[in-house]
C-alpha cells in the first residue's frame, strides 16, 4: 500500500540524490520508506500520511526539551520578529557564549574560557583541528575508528554514523595526502595511543576523541580512557580535544566531561566542541576552550574561520532558550526515561531469547546484538546487526519512531512522559519476537 511517504520518497529521489540531505535518513539500512515528517510537538512527530509516532530520534539529539518546545519557538518567534540574520555582533551571541563558558564547569575549573559560534558541528571540529594544527604548528591528528565527528575531508577515515551505517571504508573524494594526516587508532585502547605518539610524537597536533563513542552505536569510555587520553597528548605537547557535540548538554548540566568530572575522574581538554543542544533544533553549534589557544582565531589571531550565518539570531535565540529551559528536573526527567525504555528493552529482547547488550552512556543508549556491549568498532561491527530491520520496523508499526540504524543512539526527551514512555514500552516485546524471529542475510 502506498501513501503520501511513498509518494514523496518517489518525489523526493527524483530530485534530490538518494532523495534525502544526509544520508542515515533514507532507511537504508532498515529498508522501507524514510516517513516525511509535517511536524513535530513534545515527544512525537507526526509524518505526511497523518500518522503520530512518539519519537526516540529528537532530531539526532538536540531536541532535550521536547519538539517545538514553547518558550524555544517563541524567543526565536520573537528573534524573527527583529531580523533573520545581521552578519554583525549581537548581544545575545555574548549571552550564549557565556551560558555555555559558565555551564561547563567543575568546582572552580571552567575549561571553557572562550567561545566562538559556527553553524554546524562538522564546522566546530573541523575548526578545531585547524586551530590545533596552527597553535602547535604540527600536522598530524589522532582520531578513533567508529568516531565520527562530521563529514570535514581529514575527519572521515573510519568514521561512525552514516559510514557506520552504508559499511564504508571512508568517503570517495578525500584526497590521499589529506586522509594521511589523520592517524586512525582503536578506541578504549591506550597501548595503541602510546605507541603512536612514541613514534609521531613530535608530528601530532591533536587527539580527538568523542566524549563518549555514540555514533557506532553507544560505546562509552573506559574508566580513565579520556583523561589518559588528555595526560599522553598533553606529555607530547599535543591538544586534547573532547567533540561533545552530540554528548554535550545532552547527558549532564556540563555534558559528559561534567558527568566524569562528578565521577572523580578528573581531565582538562584544551578544546571542546559542542552541537545539537546547544541550538536546540536551529542550525548553530560552537567550539571552546583555553584562551590562549581560541585567542589563536582570526582576526585575534592568525587561523582563519568564519561564517555569514555564525551567530544566527534565531539560532542563538533557540540555543539560549534550550540551556536556560535544561534545569536538573530536565536532566531527572530524561534519564528516567532513558533508564525505563532501556530496561524494558533489554527484558524485551531476554524474553526472547535474543543475545545484545544495552550499552549506555548518561542517558544515551543503544542496542548491540553481541552478548557483551562492544569497546571498539571492530567489535560493534561483528554483532547480527541484521536483527535491528525487524525491530525497527515492529516499533515503527506500532507507532514509535526509532534511529533507522542499529549503530546510531536512542534519544529521550524531557517531554517523554509516563504516557510516551509507556507506549514505548509497549511495543517493545512484539518488536524483540520480530528481532528473534529474524534471519541472517
Ligand atoms: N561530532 C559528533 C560527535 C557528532 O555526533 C556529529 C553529528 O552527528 C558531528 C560532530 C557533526 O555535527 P553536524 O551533523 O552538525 O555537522
């Protein structure tokens, strides 16, 4: 049966490659037809045909209060009300840029001494390797196989996500000399990081890590890894720098640095990048740090960044909203939720019979078909990800709206209630039989 999806997918295709903007949107890994979505209120989305899903997608994270939540649509309502874009300062790009200085702190250390505004999160990182690379004056850059952290040439070897999901190497078109610079290394590995530097140490610029592994399926730290990670680049005189884009403001006031600094496990990155929430759902994202090394960006300083949209105002309105809305009754709320659905996931999936793993990270979570939960994306690649297509499709059936790949995380949102969370849970047992009842390709 076709309906208005289908026809829009048909649509869509003929006019846009793959018939979608970024890629994990178009099922491929699931199958059937991406939904078109009209609209989106709370914890549901509604698609083209009219029907109404509670949503684990949140627009891939940053809806934490909930979709069009009211105080966020009504500053950027009254933000458009005053101009849609200046391309000069504003006063309230330095009111965001001080929430997020002062947000992420830990006692008297604030980390985040400066701030600049880009418009996506493949902007901040890229930036901040480009910074690292001007202040230490060194080439090299240390990544991990499974990380993604946009879709930047030097950043796509053995990236998660969307190369995750299509079981690509890397990306056509990055040029050799480009994708050499990047030294790819195992996650949650450190020998494999002390050997690099001992033989690049002097060559590598920086080691960038996600803050927690989420885009290979949710793959956190080990107890210590990330401030091992700060320690061994800071002895080589490398930057460290934590991509908090999709972990920041998500799972902690202060991301997840500040869930491990609660933890005791106490590191300083040079760099931040945070996304998503941080524009809660508008087009804005932003890199941070120690001053000395932002001072290095152009025009204080010799590397060069910029943008016309940087700053947006309504941008910066939705973001300024979102982190003044994200109390610790947000926080209480979304990890409630997170711990319920998990839960019943994995009771869901054991009274099936089914082997997997719900590894979590704060609130975020996934599903791995692997009788342990995965520490690296060799690892994670080996699971019968093959089961997720029938879950996915029993849970979409039922009227919730899962990420359409089984290396992607689940997110909550504060507007998840007992009601959505319940009908959530409901689905879940019809949808373990589907992933039992599976067959390997
Ligand atoms: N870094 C991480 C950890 C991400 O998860 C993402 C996107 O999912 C990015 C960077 C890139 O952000 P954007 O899609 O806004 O360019």
């Amino acid at each position: 049966m076709t309906d208005r999806n289908d026809e829009w997918f048909d649509r869509a295709r003929s006019v846009i490659p793959g018939g979608v903007n970024s890629p994990v949107r178009a099922y491929g890994s699931v199958g059937g037809t991406p939904r078109f979505l009209a609209s989106a209120r709370g914890a549901t989305v509604t698609d083209e045909a009219g029907r109404t899903y509670v949503d684990l997608v949140a627009s891939w994270g940053p809806a934490l209060l909930g979709h069009a939540h009211p105080e966020v649509v009504a500053a950027v309502q009254d933000a458009a009300s005053r101009g849609l874009s200046f391309g000069a300062p504003t006063s309230a790009e330095v009111e965001l840029a001080d929430v997020i200085a002062s947000r992420v702190s830990a006692g008297a250390r604030h980390p985040v001494e400066k701030v600049r505004l880009v418009s996506t999160g493949t902007e901040a990182t890229m930036t901040a390797i480009r910074l690292a690379r001007g202040v230490t004056g060194r080439d090299l850059l240390v990544k991990f196989a499974g990380h993604y952290h946009g879709h930047s040439d030097g950043l796509l070897a053995a990236a998660g996500s969307g190369i995750a999901t299509l079981a690509l190497p890397g990306s056509a078109g990055v040029p050799a000399p480009i994708a050499a610079q990047t030294l790819v290394l195992p996650y949650n590995d450190l020998d494999a990081v002390r050997e690099a530097f001992a033989l690049h140490g002097d060559r590598i610029a920086a080691v960038i890590v996600e803050a927690a592994a989420a885009n290979m399926g949710v793959v956190p730290p080990l107890p210590g890894y990330n401030a091992a990670l700060a320690d061994i680049a800071h002895a080589h005189g490398a930057l460290f720098i934590l991509d908090e884009v999709l972990t920041g403001f998500r799972v902690h006031p202060a991301g997840f640095w500040g869930l491990q600094q609660d933890a005791g496990e106490e590191y300083t990155p040079d760099l931040f990048t945070f996304g998503k929430v941080v524009g809660g759902g508008m087009p804005l994202a932003a890199l941070g740090g120690r001053a000395d090394v932002m001072d290095a960006l152009a025009p204080a300083g010799p590397v060069y960044q910029a943008g016309t949209l940087s700053g947006n105002p309504l941008s910066v309105a939705a973001g300024l909203a979102t982190l003044r809305g994200a109390t610790p009754e947000v926080y209480a709320r979304v990890d409630a939720a997170a711990s319920a659905i998990a839960d019943a996931l994995s009771a869901a999936l054991t009274a099936e019979g089914v082997v997997h793993a719900v590894p979590r990270a704060g609130s975020l979570f996934g599903v791995a078909f692997l009788p342990d939960a995965p520490r690296d994306y060799a690892t994670a690649l080996t699971q019968e990800s093959w089961r997720y297509a029938p879950l996915f499709h029993a849970m979409l059936d039922a009227g919730v709206s899962l990420p359409p790949s089984v290396y992607e995380a689940w997110f909550l949102t504060a507007a998840h209630d007992d009601d959505a969370v319940g009908r959530v849970i409901e689905a879940l047992p019809a949808a373990a039989r589907a992933a039992a009842s599976a067959v390997a390709p």
